[in-house]
C-alpha cells in the first residue's frame, strides 16, 4: 500500500514538475533572445557612438530603446528564476506532503502498517537528497540546453558566410 500511494503521488509530482519545466525551457529561450537583443542593441551603440554624440535626437531614441531592451532582459529573467523558484518550492511542499501522508493517512487505511511507518518514513528521507539534486539540475540543463542552441546556430551562420565568401573568390578567380 505504502508503494502504491508513493509511486502514485510521485507519477502526479513528476507530470506537473515535467509540464512546469517545459514552461521554465521556454522562458529560457525567451531570455536568451532577449539577451541577443541586448547585445545587437549594445553592438548598435558602440558602432554609432559619433553620429549619436553629434545628434541629440538621435541619441535619446536609442538610449530610449536600448532602456527598454534592458528592461525587458531583466523582466524576462526574474519572470523565469521566479519559476525556478517555484518549482524547487513544489517539490519541497510535493515531498513533505507525500511524508504527511505515510506518516499520517497509510496508518488509518492499514492497520497492519504502523509498524512500517519508519522504515518507509526512513527510505523517503533518504531518497530526498538525490531527488532535490535531481529538481536543481535542472535549471542548469535548461541554460546548457539553450547554450547549446546558440552555438548550433552561430555555427550555421558561420557556414553560410563562408560559403557565401568561397562562391564570391571564385566568381572572382573566373
């Protein structure tokens, strides 16, 4: 019975850790776009640096927009730590709630397992420190995930320029 109601309980934590997570890998890319944004605009800065110091104008729209991208790297960031967040707090409360529940309802529905209750209470807590290193890595599979991503497409953008640069010398060449 103990087994049944903690593999039962874990199938519904994992299902909804998976789905959050989900949520959380799309906030990172989302960060990330925002982050490249960012640094397109800081590229645009430095390149432009002497026409935006002769032109007040100009120079006020751009510091205008490249506020707003700055604002929106840190709203989309502290959107995605704050469900970080949240899921490590759900799996804490997910795994005190499925003790509560060997400790306090398998008792009522089985007279023969309070004898049991500290060896299964004992397992859990043992199984708590893997499952937490588990939840924390996560996040750090995400970033690395993205990272990843990142770099697969710079290397595409790579190849094309020198493909693009090889069909360009020899059209010369000819």
């Amino acid at each position: 019975l103990a087994l049944a109601l903690c593999v039962g309980m874990l199938a519904v934590g994992i299902g909804i850790h998976l789905k959050d997570r989900a949520r959380v890998d799309a906030g990172m890319r989302e960060a990330s776009g925002a982050e490249d944004g960012l640094s397109d605009a800081l590229t645009g800065l430095l390149e432009g640096f002497k026409e935006l110091r002769i032109n007040r104008q100009k120079s006020d729209d751009v510091l205008e927009a490249f506020g707003a991208t700055v604002t929106r790297v840190c709203d989309v960031r502290t959107r995605v730590m704050l469900q970080l967040s949240d899921g490590i707090v759900f799996v804490e409360s997910f795994f005190n709630v499925l003790l509560g529940a060997v400790v306090y309802l398998l008792p009522l529905l089985s007279s023969s397992f309070s004898g049991s209750v500290v060896k299964v209470v004992a397992a859990l807590l043992f199984l708590l420190g893997p499952l937490t290193n588990v939840v924390m890595m996560f996040p750090v599979l995400s970033q690395v995930q993205v990272t990843v991503d990142n770099l697969q497409r710079l290397e595409a953008r790579l190849d094309d320029l020198l493909d693009g640069s090889a069909r360009g010398d020899e059209e010369v060449i000819q």
